[in-house]
C-alpha cells in the first residue's frame, strides 16, 4: 500500500520504518527540516518501563494544589492562557480513579516493556550505535520522599520490574559522582533501565528506513486531511511559494503530537490531545579525574522536584517540569531555574553551564495517560498518538503494533485499552 505518515518525531520515524519494513510505499511529511526537531529533541531520554506512568493518578490533584505557589513546583500553568485547558482538566481529575489510573498503568507498562524489546531488537539487529547508559536511580531526598515512594515500589513488585531500595551510602556506590552535602535518605535503584539518545536514534532509524524505500518530505506541512477509501491530503511546501498539492494514498498514520486534532476535527472526531510543555537544559561536562567523576553514570532521577539528569556522552542533561496552557515562544525563567537548582545540589560544578543549550518542547498530552493506537473510525486513517512524556519509552512497541494493525495482523500485545474507543465512554 502507499501510506502516508504525518510526523517524524520519534513517533513517525519509527512508524516509518517499521511499515517500510513491511513493504508498503511509504511517505513522511514534516514541517520541519529535519526528523526529532521538535518533542523529540531534547527530551531526558529516560527508558524506565517501571517508571512509565499515567500522569492522572491517585493524589495527583491535591499534589498539583499544593505546588502551585511554590518556588520550585513540577507543575506549573502559563497564566490565563492555562484556563482553555479546564475541560481537558476535568477529564483529567476524572482519571484520577484509583480504578481508572490501575487500568491505564498496566495499559502504559505491558506496551512499554513491549517498547523496550523492540528497541533491543532493533539496535542490535541494525548495529545502531546511539549515546546510551544503564541504570536509573530514583533519589529520595527525605523521609516524605521515602514515604510517597512505596507505592511505587509496591506497583513495581506487581509488574514485576527488578529494583533494589538502597540507603545513602549505596546510592552513592551506584552514583559516585553524587553531592555528598545534599540530603539523600535512600535511593530506588532500577538496574536493568536506563537512558539513550532519543535524537541520535530518530536519526538513524530515519537512515534505515530510507534503505528500505520510506520518502521524507521535509519542510512539507499537511493543510487538511480528507478520509476515505483512499485519504487525500493537501500539503503545503514551506521551502517554496507554489499552490499546496493534492497527494492520494491508501492509507494515512498521524504522528503529528498535538498538532493532530486540528487535522482530525473537520472529520469530526476530537482527541482531547494538548501540549504539556518541559523543559531541559543540555551542557558538556567537566574533565574529571575519571569518566563519570563529574557526572552521573547512567540516569538520576529527582523524586521531589521530578527532575531528571541523564548522562548522554561527555553531556549531561537535565529536564522536567510540566506546564500547562503555556506558549511554545516563552521561556519560563522559574521552570530553567528549577532544572539548574537541581543539578547544582547533586553534581555541583559538572558541567559547563556557560555552554548550556536550554530547551523547551510540547508533549503532546492525553487526559488518561495511554496514548491512542489503531483505525481512528474514519476509512484509511490511523493513529499513533498522545504518547505525552512517554514516546521515547513507548515509540518502538506503538509503531510495531500499528504497523501490525495496518497489515491486518494481530499485534504482539493486548491494545484493547488504547483505542480511541476508550475516549468515547
């Protein structure tokens, strides 16, 4: 078949690749001018199967209240422009059943590990060579930290993920290059996760694809999406002043984040899909008396400012926050400070802030969590889309699984709770 994809994020390339591989005629559109420009670029780069989580849960609405006025809150929203958001708020609160939260993490773990071995499978099979590091510590400063976290380690028991609680001092055995003056009470260590260049990886998949026939049209923005036996697409070259195209497939996959509703709506079907943006800070570290003298092995988590510092190379990166109803223009000062306080407490004077490259991008956010997988109940378009903070850790396992749906076989993995049928109920 020829099949368009819209989006090459990590999200689209992956697709690309995986419906390439299968020998369909495949062509990516992207508005920008090269694959992992935009949420994809500098994200933590975290792959935590464990950790992949539905940001509705339990708790989660008195937690986000009570950082509200706080200096240093992991959420934040972006003034009055936040108040569109209410009604995506609402079906976020609704979420927060412990019934409805239980579903959606098992949903977003069992494809997570799926995503997990897709990505081992592919590296090795394809011989890529991207910055990766194993090992995730989650750092709890103190006793409130310690308490919050075993829940966590309860639901990590039940999923089976092997983790270790250590105290202070085996922390630092795992993570020599840790403050020795910041508090640190105890310590998840998860040994079998770990962080790898998400950028990098969309790089090289995008190479592997193109061997096997994938089309990228850069700079190309799709105006409007037309369903039917077979989906038309007009589109738009941005690099050139000409009439946008009429282009026909067989069928169209939406990668495109949260940019897709708009493109879904004359269809009239609306995804309650908005932009959650983070932030990360990226610098070179510091020559140190050995290689991870002056920096983290692996990856660190921040369980109280939920900040992660991930060691990618000789870089260092730091990203979290969560803001909500913000402008992808504006920089929040507030948030950047955040992510420099905590790399400051745990590895003071590592990296070379003057060279610092700061970053904001878009996750693209459903109200639940799960991302939405399958037919999108219009003929011949698909979706792979609403990953949120996620799709470095779920892209490999939704593109095979969509790309599986797209052959008409049945996917390696039980995708009855991440349908668009669920936002219906």
């Amino acid at each position: 078949m020829r099949v368009a994809v819209i989006g090459a994020g990590i999200v689209g390339v992956t697709s690309a690749f995986e419906l390439a591989g299968d020998g369909h005629e495949v062509t990516v559109f992207e508005r920008h001018a090269a694959v992992a420009s935009g949420t994809s670029f500098a994200n933590a780069g975290v792959l935590a199967p464990g950790y992949v989580t539905p940001w509705a849960a339990p708790g989660m609405p008195l937690k986000v209240l009570r950082h509200l006025w706080g200096r240093h809150a992991p959420v934040r929203f972006g003034g009055l422009n936040a108040l569109r958001q209410l009604p995506w708020m609402l079906q976020w609160w609704r979420a927060c059943r412990p019934k409805v939260y239980q579903s959606n993490r098992a949903q977003m773990f069992q494809l997570a590990r799926y995503s997990s071995q897709r990505l081992a499978e592919l590296t090795a099979s394809l011989q890529l060579e991207f910055e990766q590091a194993r090992g995730l510590t989650v750092l709890l400063r103190g006793a409130r930290e310690v308490a919050m976290a075993h829940g966590s380690m309860q639901m990590l028991r039940e999923l089976g993920v092997p983790f270790d609680l250590l105290d202070a001092a085996q922390c630092r055995l795992i993570e020599p290059g840790l403050n020795a003056d910041t508090e640190l009470q105890a310590g998840i260590s998860l040994p079998q996760d770990g962080v790898g260049n998400c950028r990098q990886f969309a790089h090289q998949l995008k190479a592997q694809a193109q061997q096997r026939g994938a089309v990228f049209r850069f700079q190309h923005q799709v105006l409007d999406l037309r369903p039917d036996q077979r989906p038309r697409l007009r589109v738009r070259d941005l690099g050139a002043s000409g009439t946008p195209e009429d282009v026909e497939f067989d069928a169209v996959l939406l990668c495109a984040g949260h940019e897709a509703p708009a493109l879904l709506k004359p269809m009239g079907l609306a995804l309650p899909i908005v932009p959650v943006y983070g932030y990360s800070i990226t610098a070179p570290l510091r020559e140190g008396d050995g290689p991870f003298a002056n920096g983290p092995r692996g990856a660190v988590m921040d369980e109280k400012y939920k900040v992660a510092i991930s060691r990618l190379g000789q870089r260092v990166r730091v990203a979290g926050s969560a803001e909500i109803g913000g402008r992808a223009e504006h920089m929040n000062g507030a948030a950047l400070a955040t992510l420099y306080k905590v790399l400051d407490d745990w590895y003071p004077g590592a990296a070379r802030l003057a060279q610092a490259v700061r970053w904001k991008g878009a996750r693209p956010m459903l109200p639940d969590g799960p991302p939405v997988l399958g037919a999108s109940g219009a003929p011949g378009v698909w979706l792979n889309l609403g990953h949120g903070s996620s799709g470095w850790a779920l892209s490999c396992g939704s593109a095979r699984a969509v790309a599986d749906l797209i052959a008409g076989r049945e996917p390696g993995l039980d995708l009855s709770g991440l349908t668009p049928a669920r936002l219906r109920r």
